[in-house]
C-alpha cells in the first residue's frame, strides 16, 4: 500500500533547524528499509511530504513515531492511503499494486 504523509511544520524554523540532521538520518534509514519512496520541502506551505510504501499501516506509523521531528512535537503529521488506480509505466510494480500502467 502506498501512504502519502504530510508533515506540518509547528515550530520555528531555527528549532527545527536543529533536528533537521537527525530527521534527514532517519530518513536515509527509512529509504533502506524499503518504506520512503521520496521526500521533500513543500513549497509555498511550511512541511514536507513523503511518499511511502509498507504492507501495513501500524509499521509505518511506528517507523514515523522515531522521527525526531515527529518525535519532539515539531510537527503534525496527516497519513493519506493511496490506492494506486493507474501509474506510468516507470513507477515500480511493486508500488502500484494493480494499477492499470500506461
């Protein structure tokens, strides 16, 4: 199942400056893990946004309660499940489930 997460950011930015090493680390492990697709800074809106994948909900949000951002109250996270429904071609078949690839 893929997950999309939306990190808000609820501290200021020197605090979070502070924590933004630790949450890249354990973003790096996360990638390792298989589970972070990608992730990035939102533009124009104060958070970031991961794209996930795990074969059940209470593994990745275990994985996201370590973030030290999320660890720390820095931000509030909303998870969005994804049922894939069509994909290009060169997204993973292992992301997209049964989506119809074009």
């Amino acid at each position: 199942m893929l997950y999309a997460i939306t990190l808000n950011y609820g501290s200021e930015p020197d605090i979070l400056g502070a924590y933004v090493d630790a949450h890249k680390l354990w973003l790096g492990e996360m990638i390792k893990k298989g589970h972070v697709i990608f992730a990035g800074p939102l533009q124009n809106k104060p958070g970031g946004f991961i794209l996930a994948t795990a074969s059940d909900s209470h593994i990745l949000e275990n994985e996201i309660e370590r973030d030290p951002f999320v660890r720390f109250g820095l931000v509030s996270v909303d998870i969005a499940v994804i049922e894939p429904a069509i994909c290009s071609t060169h997204f993973l078949r292992e992301w997209a489930g049964e989506a119809k690839a074009l």
